[in-house]
C-alpha cells in the first residue's frame, strides 16, 4: 500500500510535467505539421527567464506569468520570420531548422547566464512537506499533479468549444478550405506555435524548482516528449494525457519492480506501441 | 665619409634590432598545450572551472619568464562529454595543432576511449579529472598519465569513513555508466576487507539512474524503501545537485541512515546548492581549498579568488596543476621532446596547491591526498564547507601497483 502509493505519486507529478511538454509539441505538429526540435529549448528558456524575473523581483509566481508569455514572444518571431518561409518545402527542412534554433538556443543561454548550475526556490506556499507513512512528501509535487490536468482541460475546453478553437481544429483539418472561407491562416499559425512555446516555457518554469538549471537541460526531456506524443498519437491531445501518465507510472513502478531493466520500458513501450498500433492510441488513420 | 659610416652604422642597428627579436622568437616559438574538457552542455561548469585554472597557471608562468624561456600556448577543446567527438578533438590538437602536451578530461566514458588512441598520437596525456580506474589500470599506457585522484583512491578513503560508522547495511546510487557501477564494485571490495561483517543489499535494491535523469523521486522511494544503514552516493554534477534537492524533501537526510557522496565537495556542486546542501553529511572532493595552509595552497586561493570571484573548484586545481606539472618534468628533462618527458613524468614528485604529489613510475596514477569532510555551515563562507574535515595521505589509499592490472609496455 505504502509502495503503491508514493509510486503513484511520484509517477503522476512527472507524467503531468511531461504532459504539459508534450500538450505543446503535439499541438504544434497537429496544427502546423512540423516536428519542433527546438522545443526542448523553449522548456530550458522558460526555466532561465522565471529564475531572470525572480532575481529582479523575488516572486516565483510572477517569473511562471511572465516567463513562458516571453517564450511566446519569442516563438511569435521564430515562426513568423523564420518557420513560415520553409512550410512549402521538404520536412527535412522544417528539421534542420528548428533543430538549429536548438543549438543557437542552447549557446545563448550558456552566454547570458554561464554554465554554471542554478537553483530556483519553490513559492513559500508549495515549498513545503507534508507527512506520509513516516516520511515527508513535497507538496510541489501534488502542485504538478494538479495544475497539468488543469491546463489541459482548458486547451481541451478552448479547442472543442470555443468559435477560436474551432477555427484552429479546421486550419489544422484542411488549410486550402479555412483560407477559402476567409480565416486567416497564417496569423493563426503563428498563434499556435506561440501557444506551443507558451506551454514548453510552462512546463520549463514549473520543473525549475525541481531541476537545476544548466546549459541543453532541454535536452534531456525532449526525448521522453517524443516518446508521449508518439504513443499518444502525434496532434493528439487526449493521447498526450494517456502517455504521459503511461510513461511516467511505468518509469516510477519500473524503477522500483524491474531493477535495470527499467530503462529499457520506455523505448520497449514505444516499439510495442509503433509495431501494434502505428498512429498511436489516439491517433487519427493517417 | 664619417657621415656615411655613420649612417650605416645606424642602418646596420636598425636592422639588427628588426630581426634580432625575430630571429629570438623563432627559436623560442611558444610551448603548446591543448585542453579538452566538457566545454558545453549541462557539465560545461566543470570545463569553465578547468579552463580558468589553465589560463591562470599559463598566465602565471608566462609572466615569470615560461618553461626553458619559452612562453606557453594554451588551446582548448570541448569533449561535449563524448568518446567520439573527445577522440576527434584530440587528434586535432595533436596533428593540427601540433600540442607539446595534452590535458583535460572530466568523463571516464571520454578517458577510457581516448587513452588507447594515444598510441597512435605519440603526446603525454595529463588527466586532471576522469577517475576511472582502468586508464592507470587494465588500459594503462605510456602517454597517459593522472594527477587527480583516482575513482580508486577516493572510494578506499570512503571505505575508511564507512568502517567508522555504526552502519553494517549499505546500498549504493550512482550514474548508470561505468563511473557509477565501479565505485559501488570498489566500495564493496574494500569495506569488506576492512570490516568483514558488512552487508551489502542485492543489486534489485541498488539504484543507477541514466545520467539524462532529472526527476530521481522513483529512486528515492525506492532507496529508501530497502531500509539501509548506510548509502553509498556516486552521483555527480547536476545529477547530483537534483538528487540532493528531491531526497531532501522526500526525508532521505532525516539522519536515519549514513550518506556518503564521493563527489559532494565539488564546488560547482556546493555554490548551486548553498543551504539547500543538508548539514552533517560526509563528502568528499579531490581538492578542498581549505584542506591545507601551506603558502603554495594560499597563494592559489588567493589569486584564484580575485581573478574570479569563485573558490577553486577540485577541476580548477586539476588542470592549474597539471600544467605546473608538465612545467616541472620539462625543466628536468631540459627539453620539450615528447619521449624524453614521459619519461621524466614517471616518478615526477612536485609540491601543488594540494600537497605534494608523487606520479608512479609504473602505471602513471599520482599519489595524491583525498580530502573528506561533513557538510556544514559557517558564516566566512557563502557555500557549505567541510567541518570535520579528514585528509587522507596518498601512500594509504592509493592500492599498490600489483592490484591495478597495468601491465606498462616500453
């Protein structure tokens, strides 16, 4: 009982943290068709401008406000002046591309901020501990676990309900016909991957009382992003959910049940998944 | 006519004084060294550490005349931490650069890779960092050669700490990659010897998270769940700095086992955590800066600390102490000529910030001091210090030539 439960725990807080990550990328793909690589910098970049925002004003609240809408800004320009010019060409190009707006990312944080490892504080009112079976348990943690449902449920809510969400489901299904029927395509794309970024700067500021801050720490969650939205369905958001929940109970439960053999579940799962079910659990029929 | 020779004898001067520097300088073109540290990514604090300590060993011994008269070139390189692309860069340094000496490495993976292929580069290595035990054990060499301590050394002064304490159970969390696993292999090995009663719990109740880890709860739990007396702690890096963060506030520190981190007296470690570092913990660290008192120790503080701003890190004394290293055995072997300084290398003994340190002449490990201490705070000092702090000489930790399997060929 008490395994189980702080399994569950911890396996939710980092499932929720990768579903933000992912809500962003699956977004992103389902909406523009392109695969961001760059998304694991805008994680890091969400992380490094709360901690920027809280030297200048000591609040971790204002650097999670503030930060990730920067992000957006920034993601405004990136598709404006740069992602928009390769939309017609080969995909390998949408790759390249993106993929060096990660390095030049990654080297810009590394000149702005050093490569030293920085630690952010959690607010007053999460940084604290609550008993649990004779230990203490964060309750940052339960923090996670809470505003990643949240956040989903209102992109699900603005997406299935909203007159604006619908515009962007019916961009996303058929381009030619939105335009034709006068939406305005392309300022809608560079919303959406401003939302997109918006959600990777999120999660970024979320982890940061968690993780230390350090030059590529975007890196290192990418991978297991693309291993949620692959197993989800890529552009799918409820697939997203179900993955990241997937993803980090079998790696909280395998850590502690499968010894080594932990570290090959993700991948296993994903072969599983790409062998059995191609699109993913929640993916449309390509 | 007196004019004339007059003006000729000035012309003479005057040319004279053109190419005589000139000619000067071409015989005492610089000395080169080449550095290779993990310069970016998520480690690339430690390469920055490393780096300053270079630049201000070569600074220093530029302004004091160089090695043999002759000034010293510093380049340097980033590993990113991987065999391959260290491997690449080390070539480069070596046909491109054309380096007198090769420095560097902060990853075991990059050493244990990097080592062999020096057979074909033909330059001594001087490893400031990377503690795998093979690279002056199974893999030794005539070119490598390794100041720091090694993962050996470290984890028998570990041993001696844990034989101390009232813990007979111990399990162990490290990097998944060989670093990880042979300090666990090693700390068993010699905390039997010393205390024979000792258990230690099954590999199912071990803990080695990939080094791409940033959420370490499952492990926590899982640590905490096998009930030990004592844990072994081999993390590193920001690896580290998370770890210690999560299990804080999961109740791992709550004093109810024994935690012993090799690697916690690093100050990149210690100047991200500050407070957050739990008192009373014993870690330990290749160089303290406040290990010793001797004028060669205060200078380098002193310098480093108003070059700066920072405390010098064990990877700032590393590389600093390597190129005193390689001034030391060119100024015995009156030459640069690679050979001729490995082969002055081998028994080298010189006094460093550190201590002094002796190299072996049969498998290239220094002797040198493991620094350990428990973590706490003191008022002086921004970062955690360590209070008690125990210092371990060389000749005791350091296992005899006979157990290291260097099998040295000419």
């Amino acid at each position: 009982m008490e395994t189980l439960a702080i399994n569950m725990l911890n396996g939710l807080s980092w499932g929720m943290l990768l579903f933000l990550i992912s809500m962003g990328l699956t977004t992103v793909f389902g909406v523009l068709g392109v695969l961001n690589f760059a998304h694991g910098a805008l994680f890091m970049l969400g992380a490094y401008l709360c901690m920027q925002i809280m030297r200048i004003v000591p609040s971790f609240w204002l650097g999670l406000a503030l930060g990730p809408l920067l992000v957006a800004a920034l993601g405004v320009v990136v598709e404006r002046f740069l992602l928009r010019r390769v939309y017609a060409r080969d995909v390998s190009f949408q790759l390249l591309l993106t993929f060096a707006i990660l390095l030049v990312l990654d080297d810009a944080v590394r000149l702005l901020w050093g490569p030293a490892y920085h630690v952010v504080e959690a607010p007053p009112l999460l940084a604290g501990v609550f008993p649990l079976f004779g230990h203490t348990y964060p309750v940052y943690r339960l923090f996670l676990i809470v505003v990643g449902p949240l956040v989903g449920l209102g992109l699900w809510f603005f997406f299935q309900f909203t007159r604006w969400g619908r515009i962007v489901r019916a961009a996303a299904l058929d381009r030619e016909m939105a335009e034709g029927i006068g939406v305005r395509v392309p300022l809608l794309f560079t919303a959406v991957f401003a939302l997109g970024a918006w959600l990777a700067a999120l999660g970024g500021a979320l982890a940061a009382p968690q993780q230390s801050l350090a030059p590529s720490m975007g890196d290192r969650i990418i991978i297991e992003s693309f291993i949620v939205v692959v197993i989800g369905g890529l552009g799918s958001f409820p697939g997203a959910f179900v993955g990241a929940l997937f993803l980090g109970l079998l790696e909280s439960f395998g850590t502690v049940f499968a010894g080594q053999a932990q570290m090959a579940l993700p991948y296993l799962l994903l072969a599983v998944v790409l062998l059995v079910r191609p699109r993913g659990f929640f993916g449309r029929e390509a | 006519m007196k004019r004339l020779r007059g003006a000729l004898c000035a012309a003479v001067l005057v040319i004279l004084a053109i190419s005589l520097p000139a000619s000067a300088a071409a015989a005492t073109a610089p000395i080169k060294l080449g550095f290779v540290y993990i310069m970016s990514g998520p480690f690339a604090t430690y390469g920055q550490f490393a780096k300053q300590g270079a630049e201000m060993a070569v600074d220093e011994i530029n302004r004091e005349g160089g090695i043999l008269g002759r000034q010293l070139e510093a380049n340097f390189e980033d590993s990113t931490g991987k065999p391959d692309v260290g491997i690449r860069v080390f070539r480069k340094l070596v046909f491109q650069e054309a380096v007198d000496c090769l420095i560097g490495l902060d990853s075991s993976g990059v050493a244990n890779a990097v080592v062999p292929a020096l057979l074909q580069m033909k330059t001594p290595l001087i490893i400031t960092h990377a503690a795998t035990p093979d690279v002056t054990g199974s893999l030794c060499n005539r070119y490598a050669f390794r100041i720091s301590l090694n993962l050996d050394q470290n984890v028998k002064a570990a041993a001696l700490i844990a034989a101390e304490t009232k813990a007979d159970t111990w399990t162990t969390i490290g990097p998944d990659y060989a670093f990880g696993h042979q300090s666990w292999e090693y700390f068993q090995k010699y905390l039997k010897q010393i205390k024979p009663a000792v258990r230690f719990l099954p590999e199912a109740q071990t803990a080695f998270p990939p080094a791409k880890t940033t959420d370490f709860s499952a492990y926590i739990t899982k640590l905490m769940q096998a009930k030990p007396q004592g844990v072994l702690i081999s993390l590193w890096g920001g690896n580290l700095i998370d770890f210690v963060r999560q299990a804080d506030q999961m109740g791992f520190f709550s004093g109810e086992f024994e935690v012993l981190m090799t690697l916690g007296g690093a100050v990149e470690v210690l100047d991200a955590l500050r407070d957050k570092m739990p008192k009373g913990i014993w870690v330990g660290t290749r160089y303290w800066f406040l290990a010793n008192d001797t004028d060669r120790n205060q200078r380098f503080l002193n310098d480093y600390y108003s070059r700066y701003g920072q405390y010098p890190s064990y990877n700032a004394h590393g590389a600093y102490g390597a190129v005193y290293t390689y001034k030391a055995a060119v100024e015995k072997a009156a030459t640069v000529d690679k050979e001729t300084v490995i082969t002055a290398l081998e028994g080298l003994s010189l006094e460093l910030p550190v201590g002094p340190i002796t190299i072996r002449a049969e498998d290239h490990q220094a002797l040198t001091d493991a620094c350990w201490g428990k973590t706490s705070a003191d008022p002086a000092y921004p970062i955690p210090i360590l209070k008690p702090m125990r210092v371990f000489p060389g000749a005791e930790i350091t296992p005899p030539v006979t157990e290291t399997g260097c099998q040295m060929t000419p």
